[in-house]
C-alpha cells in the first residue's frame, strides 16, 4: 500500500505539470530561478520519496524555469529546531518544518495539534482548516515565511523498549517528547520527557537512554524503530503536524501568477501527505507486528490494546494540565495567544481555555 501510495503521488503531479505546461509558460524565465530546498530527516524515506518526486515535478507542473536543490535536513547537518531561523535568515527558500519542534520560536504554532486535543485524523483536519491562516499571519509577521502546505505524519503513539500497556506503565520511564504540549501531558502520567529530534532517538532506544518514543506508525517502521522497541501503545496523542514553508524573500520574487501556480502545487502535495498518513497507518503497525498481510520488512512488536481508562485520563489531562500549560507559555510570549486559539482551533474542536 505504502509503495502504490508513492507511485500515485508521482503519477497525481503529472496531470498538473501537462495542464499548467501552457497557461504559465509565457512567464516561464530565461534563466533558471534558484530554489535551495529542504526535506525531513532521510531515515522517513517514505516522506522523503514523496518530497523528492514533488520537487522533481515542480518546475512542470508551475511552468516555472527552476533550479532546485533538494536535501534531507539531516544530510546537511541541519536541526529541525532551527527551521523557521533558517527561513528568516534566507540560508534556504523552502524548508520541511516539523511545527512542534520550532515551538519554542513561537509557542502559538504548537496550537495547531496541542497533545489530546486531535486525536484522529478527521479531528486534526478541523484543527487545520480553522488554524491555517492564524498560523500563516503569525508566520509571516515574526519569521518572514509563507505556509505552503500542513499535514500531518499520522496518529502518535507509544513506541518503547520495555512492557508498556497502558499509561500507567509510563510512571519514571524517560520518554521522547518533540513538543511542550506533549511534556506536560508526560508529565502529568508521572513519565520523564526527554526532548530530541527524530534522528536522534534510535541510537537513543538502542542505548536505554530513553525507554520510549512518541511518533507516527509509518515514521517508527521506516525509521527501523521495531529494531529496538518491543512494545506499541497505540494511544493517539497528536497526528505529528508539518508544514512546507517559503521564506518571504522566495516568495516575493515570484509574479502573482507564479504564487498562484507554486500555491497549486504545493495544495497538490499536502493532500497525497493527508491521503498518506491516513492509509500508512494501518498497514505500519501491520509491518511492526509481524503480521501476514505486511508486504515489507516484519518485527515483532507487541501492541497493546489501550486500556479504557486511558482515554480518560487524557482528556482530563488536556483541560487540567495541557491547555492550562500551553496558555502561559504562549501568553507570555504574545498576549493574544489564547484567545486566538480559542475563536480558532478551540472553537472547532470544541474546547476553550480559561
């Protein structure tokens, strides 16, 4: 499923490219537009598959005479804490943008999937669509970048080195945590949360510096994360938000037809990372199970069901503990934070903070 869904999104990019080739030609330039592009980190290499086939693509499906370099973020050294500085200091004009990671540039963008509020993709979509331009306003007035695209990796679960069950079982275990929502939730279950980007938590697993990671089901299997964890709890915390920015700079050297088009185009990629995320899923947790009907690499993790109780305990942790967090680390850095939220993402997911 996860090699058709690559093969889909390729062949989706091509209709575009032939119905865009005519129309956008005539502002087609002489010399080719640079445009210094930057991916995930490589160990996604189903994401980084779809960026790479995207970029490929770009320049007919704009009619857009570009010059682009694409690399993973990790293969140039780069860390994905830093994206939205990079942006603002020009060192690139697109970059992949793990929005929970730059949170503590700008703790608002963490609103867009605080932990527990979006638990299914569906939920997540409503947070989106209400969030998007709030997102993009406040991303344009404190980094000087642009939102082309936000999706989600899928559902964040539980991916640990030891027996756990339920969350009861997180009580004194260091976890990986990649946002400050996702801290206080850990905190609130008596867990430790270690901050660390995606790269750094195999060998982190691998060495018991950590006894847990929190991430997708696609991004743990490609990740070969069933080469050292023994346990799933597929309690969905998040869906692992992400974006493809453009710094304003790139973006004001384009005509307004040119940002008509590279909008298009980059709407194109974010709903083959929607479709994505929905159906990788199932079939990654398949894979790291060891189940039958896996049509790649087997482990042989054990997935727990979640115990009820454990549903519980989350969404009294997001009115008690989560959003009461968020709001003062967001509040303090822009006083609006909060009420933003609440006429945005609050009122499509049906919370409010206080």
């Amino acid at each position: 499923m996860i090699r058709r869904l690559l093969l889909a999104t390729t062949m989706a990019l091509a209709p575009l490219a032939a119905g865009t080739l005519s129309p956008l030609g005539a502002f087609a330039q002489t010399a080719p537009m640079p445009l210094r592009a930057v991916g995930h980190f490589s160990a996604n290499t189903k994401t980084v598959e779809i960026e790479r086939a995207f970029y490929d693509q770009l320049p007919a499906a704009t009619g857009m005479n570009l010059a682009i370099s694409f690399n993973p973020m990790d293969q140039i050294g780069l860390q994905a804490a830093d994206g939205l500085r990079h942006l603002r200091s020009g060192a690139f004009d697109v970059m992949a943008i793990l929005i929970g990671q730059v949170s503590r540039d700008e703790p608002f963008f963490d609103g867009l999937d605080i932990i527990g509020v979006s638990t299914t993709i569906a939920d997540l979509r409503k947070a989106v669509d209400a969030g998007r331009e709030a997102l993009d306003k406040r991303l344009q007035e404190r980094f000087g970048a642009h939102a082309l695209a936000i999706w989600p990796f899928g559902p964040q679960y539980f991916f640990c080195n030891s027996p756990v069950r339920g969350v009861a079982d997180l009580r004194g275990l260091k976890v990986r945590s990649y946002t400050p929502s996702m801290s206080a939730l850990l905190q609130s279950f008596g867990a430790i949360p270690v901050t660390l980007q995606f790269s750094e938590v195999y060998p982190a697993l691998q060495r018991g510096l950590v006894a847990c990671g929190i991430t997708s089901a696609v991004s743990a299997y490609t990740g070969n994360w069933g080469e050292v964890t023994t346990h799933v709890l597929p309690l969905s915390l998040a869906g692992g938000i992400q974006g493809h920015f453009m710094s304003q700079t790139a973006w004001r050297r384009l005509s307004p037809e040119q940002q008509v088009a590279m909008t298009t185009a980059f709407k194109t990629l974010e709903q083959r990372m929607w479709d994505f995320a929905q159906t990788s899923d199932t079939e990654s947790l398949a894979c790291l199970a060891g189940k039958p009907e896996c049509p790649g690499r087997k482990f042989t993790a054990l997935i727990a069901a979640v115990p009820p109780e454990d549903d519980l305990r989350m969404r009294d942790a997001v009115t008690t503990v989560v959003l009461p967090s968020f709001r003062d680390s967001c509040n303090r850095v822009w006083a609006e934070c909060a009420a933003v939220w609440n006429r945005t993402v609050g009122a499509a997911r049906g919370y409010t903070i206080q």
